[in-house]
C-alpha cells in the first residue's frame, strides 16, 4: 500500500524525485488521517478526497511548469483555471465535489501553519440544476413489494436481494449505510441502528413484515454454515464476504428493473421513494428527516416538491374549471 501509494504520486507529478514525492505523499496522508479520526468522512469521501488532491497536485506542476507541489505557491487563479478546465469535462456537482476537496486541504494546511493565505476566499461554488428527487410511484410501488414477498421465500441469493430491495425502501437508508449493518445493529424489538454519516447513529423501526423477513434471511444464512454473530455483516455473498456496493447497485437496478420501474434504478431511487411515501400520507417533515438521518431540514424540504407536483397533476385532472 505505501508503495504504491508513493508510485502513484511519483507518476503523477511526473517523476519527481522520490524524496519529493514522498514529502507530498506524508502531507495528504496526514490530512487524510486528519479527515479520517477527527472529521469521521465516510470511507468514499476519503477516496474521493485522496483522488482530487493528488490530481490537482499533478494538473498544477504540469500547469505551472514545476517538478514538485508546492502548496504555499498555489493562487486562486490556478484554482480557477483549474475550475473551468474541468468545467468542459464534468458536471457542475462533480466539479464542486473537487472544490470542497480543495478547499478542506488547503483550510487544513492553513490551520498547521503550512500556508498563510486563504486563496479560496472569493472563490464561489458553481451553481447546479435542482433536480426533483426520483422515485417510484406508490401503485408501481406495489408491485415492486408483491415481487418482493414471493421472492423472499426463493433460494438464498433471491432472499438477500429481496431483503435489499426491503431495507432501501422500508426505511430510507443510504447504499453505505446498509453495506454497513452488522447483525449486532438488529434489536429484539425491531428497531435498526444505522451507522450513517460523520460517524452518527440513528434508529430506524422496522415494520413486523420486515422482521420476520431479517429473521427468515439469518435462518438461511446460518443454514448455510455463514457467520451470523453480532459482528457478522447481514448482506453478503454465497460464502459470507459482504456485498459489495456495485453489486447491491445492480441488484436494485434488476429487481426493480424486473417489475418495470422505469427511469433510474438505484439505492437512492428506494430511499427516495420511502420520503416521499411517508410525505404524502402525511409524516411529519421533522420526523422524516430524523429517519433519513438528515443534518437539515433543506435537505429533507427538496421532497415536498414532489408532493407539490402530484398534487398539481391531481388538480389538472380533477378540478372542473381547469
């Protein structure tokens, strides 16, 4: 891992010397250390992270003509440069994902005396499309579930897909959140404990249907000779390793595709669907946001849109002076 590590920067900046690729290499470990035990990011961002530092670092000695990153010497004309460079590559989100790396690599290497200057002060986030939350609908929905329950008592591998496809809609939670949960975090009085960002948990309730189908899962699971301590993962593989993210990600995409859904088929869609579901029967907005583990309300008010769009489409159709 440090070797390759060291390699990857040493091609980056275009073989610098190793001395110098090494200095640059401690000083995003730390940061990444830094962000890790005291920020508590979730292991993607810190990879997301990781990829954006070392990649402006090569794009800047390359821009600049240099043979070794030096942060002190960076302007918020690079940045900017850098900005509408990538601005023709990728979309506005992705291209401010980059900048919030930036900025928290540089914010961190100001506060340990590194740098002096804030070059990211007038430097302003693109602005991005709102887009309406996808999700499915509550008659489709229906037939999703139906599916779901006939599956539930197929083989193992169609037990554990039906149980994803449960858990996403049954109770809002993120793709990582649910990679993450250990048969520990079940309860007897079925509630779920999940693990969500920055290191924070919540508790989830579980409808009884949803227990009975965990408990049903874990009978396999341990019929099968697999791990079912309270540390064992709950969705695995046939031999017990944890799934995978891409492999959940396609197996909501076949499930759902399977039943018809159409549009984009993911996690996301599912714990979408699950707010804007308790939205419109009319949950309390508060409480969903604490179920969905939201840090702000604004991030859980972007789904009253889409209530605010059925509604219309119901006035259009029913209101006799449309």
């Amino acid at each position: 891992m440090f070797l390759s590590r060291l390699l990857r920067i040493f091609v980056l900046v275009r073989d610098v010397p190793l001395t110098v690729a090494y200095s640059l290499m401690l000083m995003i470990d730390r940061f990444i250390a830094y962000i890790e035990a005291e920020r508590r990011y979730s292991p993607l961002t810190v990879r997301n992270y990781r990829h954006d530092i070392e990649s402006f670092a090569a794009w800047w000695c390359d821009h600049r003509g240099r043979d070794s990153f030096a942060p002190s010497e960076v302007e918020a004309e690079d940045v900017r440069e850098r900005i509408m460079q990538r601005v023709a590559q990728l979309k506005p989100a992705s291209v401010n994902r980059e900048l919030s790396s930036l900025k928290s690599f540089f914010r961190y290497l100001r506060s340990r005396g590194i740098i002096s200057s804030d070059i990211f002060f007038r430097i302003s986030a693109l602005k991005t499309p709102h887009r309406l939350p996808t999700f499915v609908p509550e008659t489709k929905m229906e037939c999703v579930l139906d599916a779901l329950r006939e599956q539930s008592e197929g083989d193992f591998r169609e037990q554990r897909n039906a149980l994803i496809c449960s858990l996403l809609y049954g109770c809002g939670i993120r793709l990582a959140e649910l990679c993450g949960i250990r048969i520990g975090d079940l309860s007897s009085d079925g509630v779920l404990r999940v693990r969500g960002k920055g290191d924070k948990e919540r508790i989830v309730p579980l409808s009884p249907s949803l227990v009975a189908r965990i408990e049903h899962y874990i009978a396999s699971m341990s019929s099968r000779g697999l791990a079912t301590t309270a540390d064992s993962p709950l969705i695995v593989g046939t031999t017990g390793r944890p799934l995978s993210r891409v492999t959940v990600q396609r197996v909501v995409s076949e499930e759902l595709g399977a039943a018809n859904v159409k549009g984009r088929k993911s996690p996301h869609v599912l714990r979408h669907t699950f707010a804007t579901h308790l939205l419109n029967r009319d949950a309390d907005l508060r409480e969903i946001q604490e179920l969905m583990g939201h840090a702000s309300l604004q991030t859980t008010q972007g789904y009253t849109h889409n209530s605010i769009a059925r509604l219309k489409s119901v006035y259009a159709k029913a209101h006799p002076h449309r």
